[in-house]
C-alpha cells in the first residue's frame, strides 16, 4: 500500500499526533481556496505547496515550493499541478520521464512562530517481502536527504523490524525506539 503524504497525516492525526495541517487540491481555484483557509488558520500568510505523488526527493525536483504570498501559490499550484516530476525515486531517476503530478498538498507554514523550538524527524514503514513483515526505518536528522544521511552516518538512520506498526503520540513514545531530539 502507498500513501500520499496528505494520506499519511490524517492517519496520524486520528490518533492525536500534531501534523501540519494541510488541503489537497487538483487545481489552481482549488488551491487559492485551500490557501485562503490554510493561512487564516495559520495566522501566516507563508503556505507551502508539495507535490503529491509515490516518490521520494520531491524538493530536489521542484515539486515542493515556499509561498510567501497568494501571488507566489497561484505561480508555484500551476507549475507543479501536471508537471513531469523527475526525483532520484521516479522512474529512470533524474534523466527518466518523470511521474505526472495530478494533486498538490497546500500546507501550513509548520516553523511558525518559533523556529528553533522545531525538531523534525525522518521515519518510514516500509514491507520487507522476504521477511514478510514492517521495517520501520528513523532518524533524528529530519526527512531532506535522508539517502545520504543514511550512506554517510550509519548510527543515525536506525531499522527496525516489526510484525505491528505502533503510532508514535509523543517523543516518549519516539525514546522507547532511542530515537531523541
């Protein structure tokens, strides 16, 4: 089973873990109108549009953009709303086709107001075939480049396998994996 991001955060949120909020849209007038809500919510005129598509690396591709106004959502919804996003995770990497982006996450601007009490963490629940069961793969480095956090610094990019996948509610839960922050 493959989850879009926005997919994920409502799981999560069901179970009382803080996410950043979101809206998805298919369309500019879908997205100006998410804009609109999410930043009223917010209280921040900043917005981020994310490409929702199977892929890993969605930044490095253009298809994760910082709005800093409604002028800078409508620029980045229309170029990111069926583009042919190339990431090191689509098919043929870079130099491959691509993966045609159909929706757009409208999220909040999470680091508001105190962007140094913000830690941000890496996890995934991947299916191991030949095991026939969960890894759950962390870091306390965050989710930008996690490849090459995992290549370069073993003892911070932990696996590890279970049968259930347990959701995380707070950090308390998060040290029981030795995960810290």
């Amino acid at each position: 089973m493959n989850l879009h991001e926005y997919q994920g955060k409502e799981l999560l949120s069901r179970y009382g873990v803080k996410i950043q909020r979101g809206i998805v849209a298919q369309n500019v007038e879908e997205a100006v109108d998410a804009y609109h809500k999410i930043t009223a919510q917010s209280g921040s005129p900043i917005a981020i549009v994310k490409a929702q598509l199977h892929a890993g690396g969605r930044g490095k591709g253009g298809g994760v953009k910082v709005a800093k106004n409604l002028e800078d959502l409508k620029l980045h919804a229309s170029n990111i709303i069926g583009m042919m996003l190339k990431t090191p995770q689509t098919p043929g990497g870079m130099e491959g086709p691509g993966k045609l982006v159909r929706q757009v996450l409208i999220a909040e601007d999470s680091y508001v107001p105190a962007f140094d009490q913000c830690k941000e963490f890496y996890m995934s629940v991947l299916t191991d075939r030949a095991r026939q069961c969960n890894v759950i793969t962390y870091s306390t480095e965050g989710g930008m480049d996690i490849e090459a956090v995992a290549e370069k610094t073993r003892i911070s990019c932990t696996r590890n396998t279970w049968i259930r996948f347990k959701v995380f509610k707070d950090l308390k839960d998060a040290r029981l994996l030795s995960i810290s922050g």
